[in-house]
C-alpha cells in the first residue's frame, strides 16, 4: 500500500468497503482498461455519442423521476461536477429532492431546519454526515461540507414551495451506543435504508430527484440478496431511475469524449453498453444467502454495462482528475478526529493507528492531489470471517458463531 494514499484510502468506500458489508455497495466505479470479454462481443453497435453533461442530466429528468450519480468519493472533479449542476437555475426548476447517502436517518429533523434556513448551529448539522454508517467516507468529506451550506443558500432566494430538500438515507446508528463490531450488525442493510427513504420520500410522492450514492447503490438489477437499493425498489416502480456512473479511461479507450467534457455518454445500443460490468468495475465482496463470502459478480456474467448503467459522466483525462483534500476543520479538530480513528478500528478497516500518523499523511497528501484509481485488493481471511459472522449475526441474531 501507498502511504501517501492512506488518509484517502479511509475517506473513500472505494477502500474499506470491499471489506465490509457495512459499506458494501458504497462504491464508485473503478476504471482498468477496458477489455470485450468473449461473454459480450460487440459486433453493430456504435462508438458512444457525448453529450454537453449538464443539459443531458437536466433532458434526463424531464423523462425519469430520479436521476442517480456517485459523490464524494474521493473524485474532486466529480463532487465540483455535481455542485455547478445544483447551481444552474434549470436545476431548480426541475427538481424537488437530493438524497444523499452521506446523511444519518435520525438526523433528518436538524437538517430540514438548517436547509430551510432556520437557526441551526453548523457544528451541530454536522452530525448529519459524519455520523453514518460510512465513517471512513462520510466521516472525512468536504462535498458534503459544501453541499449542505450550498442548498441551504439557494433556498433563501426561492419561495418556500419551490425550495429544495435534502434527504438523508443511511440507517439511524447513535455512535455513542456503539462499542463493538457486533453492535454495528443492525445497521448493516444499508440499501435496505435508502431503498425504503426512496419510496417513502420521493417515489411515493411522484416528486422529482437527484440521488448522490456509490455506483453500488445504484445498478439497474444489482448487488447481492435482495439487490442493492435501486434494484430493491424498482419492484415497485420500474423505469423511474436514469443511472450515472463515473468513468474516464475506458471512456478514452473508446474516442467517447471528443476533446469535449464534462460529457454524458449514453451506454443502450453503444459499444461502450456492449461490454461487461467487470470491464469497469472491480467487483465487491459479498456474502451469499447461506453467508458464504463471495464475489458479487458471481453468476452476473451475462449482463452488460447497458443492463445495469445508462449513462457515464467524463471529466476529462484521468491524469488531470484530482482527489477531494481532507476539510481544514477536520484536519485541526483533534477531538473528533480521535472518535473517527475510534470507529475506524471497531468496523476494522486498515490505517494509521495513532493521530500522529493521521498528520503525518494529511501533509504528504497535500503535496500530491492528483487522483489515482485504486488497486484491486485481496481481502484477508480475518475480514472474510468478520463479514460471515456479522451476515450469520443478521440471520440468526442469538448466539452465532462463525463456521
């Protein structure tokens, strides 16, 4: 491992998360080189056409309910992206909600204070996405730093029937009530969480919404057991969501972007949509219905980028995309940078153990932000009997032991 990578290595889901199924499905695409399978050859299909980004999006909800796209995950361009796009006029216009992943259920009632202009404390808003599930994610993320105070002042300048709600999604975990690894068991289903915020909130209500979660959360027809949470409540309403994901080599691999970007690439009847998910996706590691762990992709092989994406946002050459700096309140709160480290080591995750290695890797990293795909990792056996443990724990809450 890069040590200079590590602070952001515990910020992003991208990391830990294939460790957990905490976080399982919190992750944003990671590109390799793309490459046809023999499973998905591509034979009539055309090169992908771009497509100016932000009018794309905004033509998208004039035809879907809800528009779904990654944030936060360590890529700087991307979260700058999805801010500009909340600015543009024709943004508001057009959309009642943003759902948010890096929001805590239990907090909902702060945040509909704070967003619609009361007087609320921002330390005390802050609660709101730093004590989620995803600490290692959430917990150290400056977009939402930004986002919350951004919507809050947009709100100001619109009538109260027009005003934009942001919707938080991830279980109501109280930290102060976690002391162990098996206390965190409960709050594990996490599509479950946003799934029933979708339906309740937005879908339920027929309102217009931007959903701003890993690409996991995401897939049309995804993720392991039940699905992840789109796919969870497409059961009830299908053909409601256009889902975005990131991407940037691959992208250039296939002449999509055309010297021209920030680009919308449509994957249905394209060369791009041709290939398999694997070509851009590292696949997670899940558990199975008998808690078995395996690799999410497991038996998926047929389906297509197509199947399950509709669309990749790119940014520009990977070589010029940057990663999101730690917040300077984060970087110089000690207190609460103790109570991340804290929960860092209950979930398990790998990195600095003491604050003073914390430090040290804040101020390596300033010195190189460009952005950088992750490895693909193995997972320790250690981690995979942690995740057969707490799915067993889940099932079969009295007494489990792992086998």
């Amino acid at each position: 491992m890069n040590k200079q990578s590590l602070p952001r290595m515990l910020r992003s889901a991208r990391y830990g998360t294939f460790l957990l199924s905490l976080a399982l499905t919190s992750l944003i695409s990671q590109p390799c080189r793309a490459q046809v399978s023999a499973s998905h050859p591509v034979s009539d299909t055309q090169d992908a056409i771009p497509e100016p980004a932000i009018p794309a999006i905004l033509k998208a909800f004039e035809t879907f309910e809800v528009v779904a796209m990654p944030a936060a995950h360590d890529q700087k361009d991307t979260d700058d992206f999805i801010l500009s796009l909340i600015r543009d006029p024709r943004f508001l216009a057009s959309v009642n909600d943003i759902v948010v992943e890096c929001g805590n259920v239990r907090y909902q009632p702060i945040l509909d204070r704070y967003i619609a202009g009361e007087n609320v404390p921002f330390t005390e808003v802050q609660h709101v996405w730093r004590d989620t599930t995803v600490q290692q994610m959430c917990g150290a993320s400056g977009f939402y730093e930004q986002l919350y105070p951004l919507v809050r002042s947009l709100n100001q300048r619109l009538p109260a029937t027009s005003r934009l709600r942001i919707v938080a999604a991830d279980p109501p975990i109280d930290w102060s009530m976690i002391r162990s690894y098996e206390d965190l068991t409960p709050f594990f289903d996490r599509d479950g969480s946003i799934a029933s915020v979708m339906e309740r909130e937005v879908l339920s209500k027929h309102r217009k919404a931007l959903m701003l979660f890993g690409v996991f959360h995401l897939l049309h027809g995804g993720g392991p057991g039940e699905g992840d949470a789109v796919t969870r409540y497409e059961h009830h309403y299908p053909g409601r969501t256009f889902v975005i994901s990131a991407g940037d080599e691959p992208l250039e691999d296939a002449n999509a972007p055309g010297g021209v970007w920030p680009s919308l690439l449509r994957t249905k009847n394209s060369r791009l949509g041709s290939l398999g998910l694997d070509s851009f996706i590292s696949s997670p590691i899940t558990t199975d219905q008998d808690c078995n762990v395996t690799d999410a992709f497991a038996g998926k092989s047929s389906k297509t980028v197509a199947d399950q994406i509709d669309a990749f946002l790119y940014l520009g050459p990977q070589k010029s995309l940057l990663a999101e700096p730690l917040p300077a309140d984060i970087a110089l709160d000690r207190a609460y940078r103790s109570e991340w480290l804290r929960r860092m080591k209950l979930v398990g995750l790998p990195g600095p153990s003491t604050l003073e290695e914390i430090d040290a890797q804040i101020v390596a990293n300033a010195a190189d932000p460009i952005w950088v795909p992750p490895p693909r990792q193995s997972v320790s056996q250690e981690m995979k009997l942690r995740m057969r443990q707490g799915c067993l724990s889940r099932k079969h809450p009295a007494g489990n032991t792992a086998k």
